[in-house]
C-alpha cells in the first residue's frame, strides 16, 4: 500500500510536468492519470482479506453450530445411566459426520 502511494505521488508529478509540456504545446495531451485512494486500498485490502477468511471461516462456524445442537439433543436423550461425557462426545461426533454427507440427519438437526 505504502509502494502504491509513493507510485501515485510520483505518477503525480510526471502528470503535472505532462500538464505543463501541454501547455507549452510541446506534447500531447497525457490520458487521465488517477491518483489512489489510500483509504480506499486500504478498506479494499482490508475486504478482501475478510472475504477470503468468511470462505475458509463459515464452514468451520458452520460445523460447530451444527455439533453444539446435535451434542445438546444427545445431551437430552441419553439415558441417565448411560451419561458419560465421552460417550456423549463419541455419540455426536458419529451423527455429525452422518449430518455432514446426508441430507436427511443435516434436517433433522438443522432445525431446533
């Protein structure tokens, strides 16, 4: 970003010293030179970053939501001999993975 700013102050000058040989008449008319925004790069740096960590991020968020609602729903109907937090652990980590490539266990758990 930093590159950028210096390139766009530099572009800048020449614009101007191009301004002022049009105006002498010795050259063309230059095509409109941009300056760069430099709270623009940044926010759109910044965007980007976000966005690809929203793709890589969602799934995981995803997952985890779904695990917490199906370790809850175990929770609630393992018998109370039964209950060990391994169990109970083993248990929704068997039905996520069925979740996950199935879409009738991905209803069944998607709603609460």
């Amino acid at each position: 970003m930093i590159l950028k700013l210096f390139n766009s102050i530099i572009n800048g000058s020449k614009a101007e010293n191009e301004q002022d040989a049009v105006a002498s008449g010795n050259v063309n008319r230059p095509k409109d030179n941009q300056m760069v925004d430099v709270a623009h790069e940044a926010m759109r740096s910044d965007a980007i970053d976000l966005n690809k960590l929203l793709t890589v991020g969602q799934p995981v968020i995803s997952r985890r939501n779904t695990k917490d609602r199906i370790r809850r729903r175990v929770k609630k109907h393992i018998a109370p001999e039964l209950y060990d937090e391994n169990i109970v652990e083993e248990v929704t980590e068997k039905i996520l993975d069925a979740a996950e490539f199935d879409p009738f266990y991905r209803e069944q758990f998607d709603r609460e």
